[in-house]
C-alpha cells in the first residue's frame, strides 16, 4: 500500500515522502499513530506542491543568508561593559550579548546559539562568526569597551 508520511518514521522516510508499505503496517500502526495518510492522486500532487514549495522557501533562504553574510562580512560590533576597580569584567562577554548588539546596531537578528566567538573576558577586539545558513557563515569583529 502506498502511503505519504506525515512525519518522519525511522526505517520508512521523511515527512512528504510517498513510500510503499504493506496493509498491516500502515492500516495497525503508521493511520492510528497519525504517522501517514493513504497515497491516492491528489494526496500525492499536493505532496509534491507542498515539497516543492518548501524547496522553493529553503532556496529563497539560503540566498538572503548570503546576502547578510556579505553585509556582515568585517562589520565592527561594539559591545560596552561595567569594569571593576581593577580593570576587570564582571562576567564574561557571551554570545547573547553580542546578538543583541548586532541587532541594535546593524538590525541583524541573528540567534545566540549561531554566534561562535572565544571566551572574551577583558575589554579589546576579538574574532567573531556567525552562522547564517548551511555552509554560509559571516565573520566579524567585536570590540569590547568600558562603559
């Protein structure tokens, strides 16, 4: 029996993938669980539309990735802090920081957890990356100063 996934199913397929699977299995378990649906004609062309559709998205993303890479590429971000008596940083610089001094200051809303930077615990300019999309990362430089 042909059937369209509705979900990913470990053994079978992706979510939107049309496979063959016998009556039993897709009637006792992949229907009940909500796991898939019957693969009839218009099922499966609006699989394809819906597939093609995210293709078309993903594409559409990759290339605004790469468009503020270019933009990101050797941009300065300045991020101030509070420094102690001795010339030391309470705490550390983190990444969620930095996101939201992009943000501010270049309107880049980038997620923390895509920003890698070394730990940066005193004031000065440091080396950082963020990754945008699959394969397409930005670097730039974060300058750290005194408040």
């Amino acid at each position: 029996m042909k059937v369209i996934l509705e979900q990913d199913v470990k053994g079978q397929g992706k979510k939107g993938d049309v496979v063959n699977v016998s009556d039993g299995y897709a009637r006792n378990y992949l229907f009940p669980h909500k796991l898939a649906s019957p693969a009839d004609a218009a099922a499966v062309n609006a699989a394809n539309i819906q597939k093609s559709a995210a293709a078309h998205r993903r594409f559409e993303a990759g290339l605004k990735a790469r468009e503020d890479a270019k933009k990101l590429d050797g941009v300065v971000v300045t991020v101030r802090v509070r420094i102690g008596e001795n010339g030391r940083m309470f705490g550390a610089v983190t990444g969620k920081e930095i996101a939201a001094a992009l943000e501010q200051q270049y309107g880049f809303a980038i997620d923390r957890k895509k920003i890698s930077v070394e730990p940066i615990r005193t004031t000065g300019e440091y080396a950082a990356r963020a990754s945008l999309f699959e394969n397409v990362s930005a670097a730039f430089r974060v300058a750290v100063t005194a408040e």
